[in-house]
C-alpha cells in the first residue's frame, strides 16, 4: 500500500526493535474493521492510513497478538479522529492493519 517514511521507521524501531518498510491493508482487515457500525469509518478513512502512520506523534506499544506479533496503536490527533491498530510482521518488514475505527466524540 504505502512505504513508511525514514522519520517513521526509526521511531518504530526505537519502540519494537524492528525495521519495517512498508505500510499493507489486506481484504480481512478492512472487512472487519468496516462491518462494525460501532467503528464509524467509511472507505475513504483507508487512502489516510499512509498519512496517519506516518505523520502522528501518538503511537504506543500495545499487548501482542494471537500470532505473537507485536501491535502498535497509532491515534490521529484531532476531534473524532481515526485509531490505526497495526501488526508488526518482522519476517516481511511490514506493518500490517488490524483494524480501525473513529474516536468517540467528546461530549
């Protein structure tokens, strides 16, 4: 889908010890993350995934998942702004969407 940019890479690296390239949305996940009503995202929200993952400043290191990979959480930081939860897959260098959904709004 998109390659993550130098700036990007170093801070993954920093934060999982692995060196990844590029940024992979595969059909499952977008599946998923668009059949819950609860996510409110459309198909426009996935063209800004490259854009939120290179760009934001707020991203953690989340618990792993059921393969054992590492899960980075990447928050867009705006009002009702998208949740990025991505996979890292080590062997491939890529980071890879699990899912993603709106924030709630502030009420």
């Amino acid at each position: 889908m998109a390659r993550i940019k130098e700036e990007t890479k170093n801070h993954i690296k920093d934060l999982t010890g692995n060196d990844l390239k590029r940024i992979v949305v595969d059909t499952c996940s977008v599946k998923h993350s668009l059949k819950k009503d609860e996510h409110f995202i459309d198909t426009e929200d996935f063209k800004k995934i490259p854009s939120i993952v290179n760009k934001t400043k707020s991203v953690s290191l989340e618990a792993k998942n059921h393969f054992d990979n590492k899960v980075i959480k990447f928050t867009e930081e705006k009002e009702n702004g998208l949740i990025i939860i991505m996979e890292v897959r080590a062997k491939k260098g890529e980071l890879a969407l699990i899912t993603m959904y709106r924030q709630k709004k502030s009420r």
